[in-house]
C-alpha cells in the first residue's frame, strides 16, 4: 500500500491558521458545520486529491460520520489520522501534571475508548508496562477513525521530536512496528526536524520510512537548514510528505511547486486550502510540477 | 557540557530534548521524584542517566548547567543550592515566587565566590522575533509619542477547578498572575519600562484557591496601559498575546503570530529563523543558543535576574493592590 499523492490538510477545519489566530477562528465559525467541511473535501477529490489529514480532534468523529455518508467520498477518499491532537494534552498536563494526564488517559471510558482498552491501559500503568501503555494511547487515539480507510497513520511532530530529540529510538521502532501489525496501515512521522529525523531513522533500522516535513522555497520551518533537508532527501531512502509547502502563503503556488517538482523525488503533498478556487488552483500545479 | 534538567514534566521534557541535540551539550542527566517517569524514561532509553533528586544528581555527577523545571515556590531553594556550587542556571518562569525570593536569590549571588554566575529565567516570548520587532519600532519612534496601549494575554487552559500546584496558594506559588502574568509583565516591563503606578484586580472563576484573570491599570510618566491576563478564556486554541500601541503618529499592534505598524508589518513565519532543532517553537531554541553562548563566553545574558527583580516588583505590585 501506498499513501495518496496529494492529501488535503485540516488545519482550516479546526481553526488553525500559522499566521493569524483571529484568521483561524474565522475559518472555526466558516467550518462548523461539518458538511461544508465535507463539501469542501467533495471539491478537493475532484480537483485531483485522494484524501484528506484529520488531527484527532473532537470533531473528527463527527467529519468521519459524514464523509462515510458520501458513497464517492468512502469509496475514493482515505482519511489519514495525525494522532494525537496535542494541544489537547498540552493543557492538560499543564493542569493535571504528567502522571495524571496519563492516567486519566488510560483509564478513560469516554465513549471512543473500549472497555477492553481501557482495561489494558489502567493494567499497563499499575503494572508500569510502558508498550502497553503506549498501545492503549495510540488504540484510544485512532478509536475516532475506526469508519474509514486510513492508508497511513502519522504520529504528531511535537512526539517525534521529543523522542527523536530524546534519542528514544525503541518508541519510534515500536510505533513503526505496532502500526502495522495491528492496523496494517503505513507508519508516518511528522517532524520540523526532517535532515536529523531522517538520518536517526535510517541508523535505527526503519526502512523506507514515511515522514511529513516543512519542504518548500522559502526555508521555512525548515531545520536546520533548507540545505540540509535537501541533501537529506538526497541521501535517504524513502517517503517526504511535503507540507508547509507554500511557506504560509509567503509564495505563490507555481514558484512553490516549480521547487518540488525539480528534485523528482518528491511525489507527496499535503496542502492545507480552503476555498474552492485555492484548491483548485494548488492541486493543479501540484499535478504538473510533481508529475502525479 | 553535561545538563541537569531537574523536574521532568512538559517544560523539563522540552528543554532537555533540545539541549540533547544541541552541538556544546554531551549528556542530559534527569533529577525527577516521581518514580514512574524515572522508569519509563529508563525503559526508552536507558542511557539517560535519572535521579530521584538534584542533590544525589550533584553528588554523583559533574554538571555544567542546570535546568530548573520544578513548581516555583521551590526555586528558591534550588537555586540557594546551585549558586553556592557555582553551577549557571536556567529557571523555567518565574524565578521565583515572590520579589522577596528573586530578592534573596540576587543576595545570595552576589554574596557567592561567582557573581557573575549566569542565570536565564524562561520568559522565552523574548525570543519571538515579532516582539523584538516591536521594541525597535518603539525605539525609533515610528508611532510617534505613546499615548496608551493594551496589553492582553489569554488561554482557554482552566476551565474547571483543579487541584495541582498552579492551583494552590502555596507560598505565592500559583495563579495566573505567576503563571501567563509573568509572560506579559515581562514584556510589557522590556517594550515600556517600569510603571510608576499600577492597579491592579484578580478575580476567581473556576479556581478555589488562586486568581483566574488579572487585570491592572499602568500609570507611566507621560502615557497609561493596561493589562487583562485570563487562563479561563473560552474558544482559545493556544496562548494568544496581544499588545496594541497607540501613539502621535499611528498605531502599533503585535502578537506571538505577527507584527502591524504603519510602516512595517509581517507574519512570525516570515521572521521565522531555522535553527539546529526546533521542538514547540523555534524561539525556545534561540533562548538556549543565547544562554549556551553567554555561559562559554562569560558575557551578560537576557532575562536574567536583575530583570526578573524588575518584573517581580510589578507581580508583587499588581498582587498587593489588588
């Protein structure tokens, strides 16, 4: 199994905008009904994209109810998690400190968890079995996700780069494994450290691996340099989901895809639009520039 | 250089997985009382070395540089133990809980065989490049003279009571005035200077024992501000700063996302700088380039504690006005 060449992003969906925190909560109002959320990804398959990135925010369940209503949308648009929605642990750790967090977690029946679930986190924790603790987060994580096709699964940059930045290495091996294994879905991960995530990997033994980076002209979010993440993508096997593509809208969508395009490799996008006109425009120069 | 990173929750994990992967830093040591985190760091990588305290991470350990990420009304005690050492410190924000303690922590410094010892407290938004934009354009004056300004900082983190130490009265420890205000002093004291009056209210929303919103009225020589501070915001994705300036010849307003006057405006992203890893925020990592190169070559650093006496003053000034 492959992933998707072009993927539309989520951020609009759920109010988040780099730029303008005013701008994201506008697009929150524009997207809260979840059928204009849909509508939009109706848009985006027709203009050439074949799925879409959902953060497993609360109202993922809700986007994945309704696409699943739309036999076109089930059939040929896959749904690829970016797990977990950190923000939403941020603040509580911030609140409840690191062992509640996790143990509000694990032992949470909150309806997207099973009981079986739970049950294997609350052991994990008093056991102190960190896989198992670890299996209980990503199962209570994806649980939003279980009505829809998701080719590739993506552990959110701010964990990988903890770990990577840790050297945890045996967390990212056993995602890598436990991914698919249990969900026969392609691990993913994202980082804005893709020249050392890159070559850790590589080093560790994950073959081929899947990552989603900043990759676009500017530079931008690019670390430690647009240099070094361009000879990493040389130097390394395996799959970059482009993002940030546009550099925030810094460039425009030709000069942003002319720049991919030249190194052949790079055949995956993710571009977070949300106006028909904009998607339609991106996904085009999208096409012809990473010849997809 | 070898780090010990004492306390090893949100803030502990952040710096010590940048200092990590930071060229001058060969090893990470944890000091962390919670057993629990002390094993499953040890089940992940089991070369980072952990302690159930500093003191037993001090005996046993050559450390260069310590990293403070405990609650704050246990920095006092910490950084009484550090200086004696002459070991240089970063504290995550604030200092300390009270102008009495940053106050006694500056004496015992002073009276320490180094003091110039460095220290860096964590008020990292010095670091974002929108804010440091804002200086200079006060700085040159391209608003004119100022009349007033606003500033506001606000999340949507507590909206419930909860029982953890921010939670608690502890020593001043907790609140949002210590906790956001801190942020925000911080800036408003680097952008305007230091009141010569201020006002200030707290009000409890969803909190027992501590303030959930702060406001305060700032009384300069020639020009007024004020300041709102509320973690129990609805509808806040993540902490937003806002500071909008108004003056003789025009408007300033700058946040943690961009920068608008009427002769310069730009997005934090176009400002945004590549650094040698980028965990949460590329200015956290700035803040600790910053630090490592002070601390190598023996030169003065941003937010130390001369600086946070300042902020502390107004902290303590808006609490007991209130």
């Amino acid at each position: 199994m492959m992933i998707d060449h072009l993927i539309l992003g989520d951020n609009p969906f759920f109010g988040i905008n780099h730029r303008s925190q005013t701008a994201g909560k506008e697009k929150l109002r524009q997207f809260d009904d979840v059928s204009k959320i849909v509508d939009l990804f109706q848009v985006a398959k027709n203009a050439g994209a074949r799925g879409v990135m959902l953060a497993a925010h609360a109202k993922t369940k809700d986007i994945t109810k309704k696409l699943i209503q739309n036999s076109d949308l089930k059939s040929n648009f896959s749904v690829y998690p970016n797990i977990p929605y950190l923000m939403k642990y941020v603040s509580e750790v911030t609140k409840n400190g690191m062992v509640g967090t996790a143990t509000r977690m694990l032992t949470s029946d909150s309806g997207a968890s099973n009981l079986l679930s739970m049950m294997k986190g609350g052991f994990g924790l008093v056991r102190k079995d960190f896989h198992r603790m670890i299996e209980t987060g990503i199962d209570f994580e994806f649980s939003i996700y279980s009505n829809v096709k998701t080719p590739a699964i993506f552990l959110h940059n701010g964990i990988v780069d903890l770990l990577l930045g840790l050297q945890m290495k045996d967390v990212l091996l056993f995602y890598d494994d436990y991914i698919r294994q249990k969900y026969k879905s392609i691990p993913g991960f994202g980082t804005l450290n893709f020249a050392k995530l890159s070559y850790s990997l590589k080093s560790w033994g994950i073959q081929k691996p899947l990552i989603m980076a900043p990759f676009n002209a500017r530079g931008y979010y690019m670390n430690p340099s647009r240099q070094a993440c361009e000879k990493a993508l040389l130097e390394n096997d395996g799959t970059l989901l482009a993002m940030n593509v546009l550099a925030q809208g810094a460039l425009d969508p030709k000069t942003a895809f002319e720049y991919l395009g030249k190194f052949g490799t790079i055949k995956h996008v993710i571009i977070g639009a949300s106006s028909k006109a904009h998607i339609e425009e991106s996904f085009g120069l999208a096409k012809k520039y990473l010849g997809v | 250089m070898r780090a010990l990173v004492i306390g090893f929750g949100k803030m502990g994990m952040l710096h010590a997985a940048t200092l990590n992967s930071l060229e001058p830093i060969q090893e990470v040591v944890l000091a962390e009382n919670t057993s629990l985190i002390r094993e499953g760091v040890r089940t992940f990588n089991s070369s980072i070395k952990t302690y159930k305290n500093y003191h037993e991470a001090l005996e046993k350990e050559k450390i260069d540089l310590a990293v403070v990420c405990t609650p704050t009304h246990t920095h006092l005690e910490i950084l009484k133990d550090l200086i004696q050492k002459g070991i240089p410190t970063f504290v995550e924000k604030p200092l300390a809980a009270s102008f009495e303690e940053v106050l006694k922590i500056k004496q015992i410094l002073e009276e320490s065989p180094n003091p110039n010892l460095k220290i860096m407290v964590g008020y990292c938004l010095r670091f974002v490049p929108t804010f440091v934009k804002a200086k200079e354009v006060l700085d040159k004056k391209e608003i004119g003279e100022i009349l007033n300004f606003e500033a506001t900082m606000f999340s949507s983190d507590v909206e419930e009571a909860h029982e953890g130490w921010r939670f608690q009265k502890k020593n001043q420890g907790g609140g949002v005035l210590l906790d956001l205000g801190g942020h925000l002093v911080d800036l408003v004291r680097f952008l305007f200077g230091k009141p010569e009056k201020i006002k200030g209210e707290t009000k409890k929303i969803y909190s027992k024992n501590v303030e959930d919103q702060v406001t305060a009225r700032f009384d300069y020589k020639n020009f007024f501000g004020s300041l709102d501070v509320c973690w129990s915001k609805p509808g806040v994705r993540k902490a937003e700063v806002e500071i909008r300036v108004n003056g003789t010849k025009g408007t300033l307003i700058v946040s943690n996302d961009f920068i608008k006057s009427p002769s310069y405006s730009a997005d934090l992203s176009e400002l945004a700088e590549s650094v040698p890893f980028d965990l949460a925020g590329f200015f956290y990592t700035k803040q600790w380039l910053e630090f490592l190169e002070c601390i190598q070559k023996d030169k003065l650093n941003r937010n130390n504690v001369n600086e946070s006496l300042d902020d502390h003053e107004i902290l303590d000034a808006i609490r007991n006005s209130a």
